[in-house]
C-alpha cells in the first residue's frame, strides 16, 4: 500500500515508518521539520519505496494514497506552546487539508489525537465515553481543544463524506529519539540524570502518569487502522507511576546520587492521567508489551549515545 505519515521525522512517526518499511509498503514521509528531523528518517533515503515530502499542512496538498497516518503536530508543551495560534491552524486547518485529501482519493484516515482531550480529569482511569475537563482559555487548549476539534472534524468527514475515519487518542509515550528539550517528564529526568543535575520535580509530584514504550503504541496504531472499528479508542500504558516515582527509578537506574528538587505546578497541569484500554484490548487485541524499566532501559540508552 501507499501510506502517507504526516509527522513521519518526529519521535512516534518515525518509529511508524520504521514498521511500515519493514512491512513492505510504500512510505510517504510529510513533515515541516518543526520537532522532527532528517536524522530520524535518513536510514530511509536510499530506499526507493521511500518518499520525503518537506511541506506544511497548514497549505493544502494533493497526493494519491491509500492510508493517512495523521501525526503531524508538536506534541510536547514547550513546542506546541511556542506558538499557540501555529498549534491550532496545525490541529485544526492541517487536518481539515487532510481529510480533503483522504476524501478525493479515498484514503484510510488515522488521526493521532491524545489523552489531553480528556483535560485535568474528574473520571479515572479514562474511558473513550469521559468527556473531558478542559479549560479552553488556558495555555494548553491550543493543543488540547485543536485535538478536539480534529475529533470533530474527523467524525463529521464521516458523517458527511464517508470518510474512513480511525480515531485514536494516545497517552504519554517515550522511547528512543525523544528530543532531549522537550520538556516532557521521562526526557527531561534522563537527561537531567545523565547530566549529573538534580531532577526537577513539579509540584510535591504525587500527580500521575501511564507510560507507553513507543513500540507498543505503533503496534496499536497499525491495529487501530487495519481494524474495522473507528474508535475513538485509547492507545497507552494503563501502568500509573507518581512523577515521582518515576523520578525515583530513573534516578536508580543512572544516578542515585542525585538530588531532586521541587518547582511549582505548571498551569492546568493534569492530576492524574490512566488509560482504561477495554476498547482497545476488545477491539484490537491490543495491550502493550515493555514494561517501564525495560523501556526505559531502552530509552536511556539512546540518550546516552545523543548526550555523550
Ligand atoms: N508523544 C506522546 O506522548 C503523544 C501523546 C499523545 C498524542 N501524541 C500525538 O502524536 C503525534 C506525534 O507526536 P510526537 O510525540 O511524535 O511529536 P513530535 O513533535 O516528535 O512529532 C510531530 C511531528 O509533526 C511535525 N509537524 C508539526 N507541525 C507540522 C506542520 N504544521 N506541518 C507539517 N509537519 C508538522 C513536526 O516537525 C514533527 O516531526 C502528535 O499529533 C501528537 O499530538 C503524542
């Protein structure tokens, strides 16, 4: 098949192609090079079912394909924060042009939207049917409500056009080529570690997480789109960590001498956050597979050879 992956140079879509490529299919790579880069993809270049396109899905594009993998988006909040009004012509007219796109040519959608629709939740775990608790004048709704409202437009392409539509919402996944600034929890305490500096906890850090090594989170995206139900369904790690427990076994397993040091709350910072994955495990026969330390086992490793 020609599969298009829109994000395809950051940190899940590289690892998508990875898997595509050795499925047999014929790749197309779409990024702006916002958070991703060459270096992810490049092992790719020399091959002749592989395909780099540099454009931004802020401008409409026409391609003839048969899957869309819809990713691209900065994920982290220091990069979708950046430049709010960029996040939400990212989630919101990018994904528009897709599913244009996927609707002239009769393509397979996949839209990669995330647990943040879901906000600061009152509901836990979170099932596909919770609502959500999201403040829409914060400084997470650029990336927070833009998500829900590609939801909305992924459901009403549906509805309207016919559009084969597959929605999932994904949890918080790390694994290799993370970037090293992005400001997310797992990266930023390897990274802190492996610089021999305290790690910085924020707030007393009882809040949660669920960690998805990013091999199990593309084996669940492959299943949602190859699967007939169209979700929205979630994709994450139902094992919930403190952050600082996580900061804990992080700091074991580089550097247990290191101190930690505590700075206040973000805004709007989620309390808790823990897939319930029923729907994907019914649906998809999908659970994942790494557990925390071996994944990060992993995912350190790859840091030291980029921090070194
Ligand atoms: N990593 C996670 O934990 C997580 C959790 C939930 C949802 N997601 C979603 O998964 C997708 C991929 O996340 P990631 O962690 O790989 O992030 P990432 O920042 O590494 O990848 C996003 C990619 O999209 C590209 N991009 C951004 N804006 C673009 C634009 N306007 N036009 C073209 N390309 C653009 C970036 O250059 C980058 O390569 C995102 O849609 C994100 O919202 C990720």
């Amino acid at each position: 098949m020609r599969i298009l992956v829109t994000g395809g140079a950051g940190f899940i879509g590289s690892h998508l192609i990875d898997r595509l490529m050795e499925q047999g299919h014929d790749v197309l790579c779409l990024d702006n090079f916002y958070t991703g880069h060459k270096r992810n993809i490049e092992k790719w270049f020399d091959n002749p079912y592989f395909e780099l396109i540099r454009h931004d899905i802020t401008e409409p594009i026409r391609l003839e394909v048969d899957q869309v993998y819809h990713l691209a988006c900065p994920a982290s909040p220091i990069h979708y924060q950046f430049n709010p009004v960029k996040t939400i012509k990212t989630n919101v007219l990018g994904t528009l042009y897709m599913l244009g796109l996927a609707k002239r040519v009769k393509a397979r959608f996949l839209l990669a939207s995330t647990s943040e629709v879901y906000g600061d939740p009152d509901v836990h775990p979170q099932p596909e049917e919770y609502r959500g608790s999201v403040n829409c004048t914060g400084l997470r709704a650029c990336y927070d409500e833009g998500k829900r409202v590609a939801e909305t437009l992924a459901f009403e392409y549906h509805r309207e056009h016919k559009v084969d539509i597959r929605v999932a919402r994904i949890f918080n996944t790390y694994g290799p080529r993370m970037l090293k600034n992005d400001g997310r929890v797992v990266s930023n305490f390897i990274v802190q570690a492996l610089d021999k500096k305290p790690l910085t906890v924020y707030g007393d850090g009882s809040q949660t997480r669920s960690f998805c090594y990013v091999s199990d989170l593309v084996e669940g995206l492959i299943g949602l789109m190859n699967n007939d139900y169209i979700g929205p369904i979630n994709l994450g790690n139902p094992g919930e960590y403190s952050v600082l427990e996580l900061a804990k076994i992080i700091r074991e397993m580089i550097n247990p001498d290191m101190e930690l040091v505590y700075k206040a709350l973000p805004q709007d910072d989620p309390r808790k956050r823990q897939p319930d994955i029923t729907k994907a495990s019914t649906y998809l026969g999908w659970e994942p597979m790494i557990s925390l330390k071996e994944g990060l086992e992993l995912t350190i490793r790859d840091f030291q050879q980029r921090v070194s």
